[in-house]
C-alpha cells in the first residue's frame, strides 16, 4: 500500500470516528473539522438574540437617547440577521466540505512516473530499442497501466505508475513474453531499459 492509499484509508477511518495510530495530524485535524461541521448541520444551534438583549438588560440605564437607539437598533439588527447568518454559515461550510473532499477524490491529471528511490531495473537487449521499448508500452497499455517511455542516450527506458491495482496474472504473462519478470514487493513500479544487441 502506497503513502497515497494509507492516507485514503485513515482518513475514512478517521471520519468515521475510528482511533488511528500514527495517523497524519493534519488529517486528524481535517477530519475532526468535517465531522463538527456534520454533527453542526444535524442539529445547528439556534441562533439567539435574547443573549445580547439580556446583558444589555444587566448594564446601568443610561440616561441618554442616544444609547436607547444603539440598544434598539441592535436588537432589530439581531433579529433581522439571525436566519441569513445560519444560511451564510451553511454555504460556507458546504463549500468547505466540497473543496476538501474533491480534492481528497480528484485523481492527479498527471500520472506519476518518477523513479522510486531504489527502484530495481530490468535490461533488454533489442536489435531496434526504439520500436522494442515502443512495443512493449502497447503491450502494457492494453492491460489498463499507464507508461511513458523517454530515451537516455543510446538507451530507451520503458517505465509505468503503480502496478499493485493491475490483475498480477495478466501482467506476468505478458513480462515473460519479453523475458523480464513482475517487480517483487514492495517494489510497485516496472523499470525496463533497453540497449542495441
């Protein structure tokens, strides 16, 4: 399992109230915040304006006209503001809600195809690298795995994203055709390069 699929899995563990060692603080924190906002919209607390009107109740009369209008203009205010604030902060957790998760869902545009640090390569020797390596991304590409093939010198490098979602069996098959056999684990990446016989 990759870093990408662990954070995936605690994530979901973590939103479901589950306790995850070693889990990413960060995502700690994402999902503590998603599931208040959760438990918020099941059951918001009204909003209240007798808080503000009861404290102030409590303050000395003032003798003024003036602070008589600031009192009542802020009790109107209040009411007039109670039910678009509940909707205001609706919308805003919602869209909150659906940056997180589209990010968390949204797959990366570009495949990732850099080399692991320890990565193990395969040789092949071809009397035409070019349209060997060029073949063998084809062959690989028909079972569903992305490929990229670059050239380094008089050497062509056929190399894929992660292989532990492709069928095994399918792709053996396949890498004994051309001699070259499934990384072992934990490797999760094929690296082939292909040198002039």
């Amino acid at each position: 399992m990759n870093q990408e699929e662990k954070e995936t899995e605690d994530w979901l563990a973590l939103l479901a109230g589950k306790q995850v060692v070693e889990a990413d603080p960060k995502l700690v924190w994402e999902t503590n915040a998603l599931r208040a906002e959760l438990a918020y919209r099941r059951n918001p607390p009204p909003l209240n304006s007798k808080i503000l009107e009861n404290i102030l109740a409590q303050l000395p009369p003032v003798k003024s006209s003036l602070w008589e209008v600031f009192k009542n203009q802020t009790k109107a205010w209040l009411k007039s503001w109670e039910r678009p604030l509940s909707i205001g902060v609706a919308v805003a957790a919602s869209v909150l809600m659906i940056v997180v998760i589209l990010q968390i869902i949204i797959p990366p545009s570009e495949p990732d195809y850099r080399i692991k640090a320890g990565a193990i390569s395969q040789s092949l020797l071809a009397p035409n690298p070019q349209a060997k390596a060029h073949e063998l991304k084809m062959a690989l590409e028909q079972l569903g795995i992305s490929v990229k093939v670059v050239q380094d010198e008089a050497v062509w490098i056929v190399q894929t994203t992660d292989l532990s979602n492709i069928n095994s069996e399918n792709l053996t098959t396949l890498l004994a055709k051309y001699d070259l056999l499934l990384p072992p684990p934990p490797e999760t990446q094929l690296i082939v390069r292909i040198k002039k016989e």
